[in-house]
C-alpha cells in the first residue's frame, strides 16, 4: 500500500482530497476556509453560490448574490428583483417600475412603500 492518502469523496473522483477536507480541490468550494462540496457547474457551495436560480456565479462576501445580481446600491447585497437593478428593498413600489427608491435609514421593510423621484 504505497498509495495511501484521503481519496475524493465526490462519486467516480479518484483525486487526493484536498487538506483537510474530503472533497478534492476540484470539487471543494473555492471559498477561503469553506471544505463543502461545489454545485454542479460553479466553483463553489451551496453556501457560497449567487441565490439566483441558474446563476452559477460566486456570492459576494456576505452576500447572498453575485456582483452581477447584486442591487446596485453600494453596501446593498440584497438580490435585484427580475429585470431590474436593484433589490427589493430599493426598487420603486410603483407598479411595473424598476427605477430606484432612495429607502431612508436601516428601516428595511419591505410593507412600508418607497418610490422613485418620478412617482413620488
Ligand atoms: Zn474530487
Ligand atoms: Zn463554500
Ligand atoms: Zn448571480
Ligand atoms: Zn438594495
Ligand atoms: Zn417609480
């Protein structure tokens, strides 16, 4: 037995698992410190993959979207609604608008209606 070493646990992978982990490092998250499994098709987990379905791209760092459905927003990570560029949260109330609401404060709720310069 000269080739004994923590084998890939991801099905048919014979690779070296990576570090300490059980995924080698073309299956384990490339997140920094994360050992999970990466989804098909991305580079990364669950955990660490854009919240949007189909998208395959990297969250950002506390986020739960990629840079590209991220609101557009600076310090916002909150998903941008469909079509639109920004999240829930700043996105016009205005039916069928997608423009920006200036939401004021850190008073996130969503039932409270905020609208753009346009429909205000
Ligand atoms: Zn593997
Ligand atoms: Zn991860
Ligand atoms: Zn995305
Ligand atoms: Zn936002
Ligand atoms: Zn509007």
């Amino acid at each position: 037995m000269g080739c004994f070493y923590n084998r890939c646990v991801y099905s048919y992978c014979f690779r070296k698992a990576y570090n300490d982990s059980d995924l080698c490092h073309k299956h384990k998250c490339v997140m920094d410190g994360c050992n999970q499994q990466r989804t098909d098709l991305s580079e990364v987990c669950m955990h660490h993959q854009c919240r949007v379905i189909g998208c395959t791209l990297n969250a950002l760092n506390d986020g739960d979207s990629c840079l590209k459905h991220s609101c557009r927003l600076i310090g916002c990570s909150y998903c941008i609604v469909k079509d639109g560029n920004f999240c829930i949260y700043h996105t016009c109330s205005a039916k069928e608008c997608k423009s920006f609401a200036n939401r004021k404060g850190d008073n996130l709720n969503i039932l409270l209606n905020e609208y753009c310069d346009e429909h205000n």
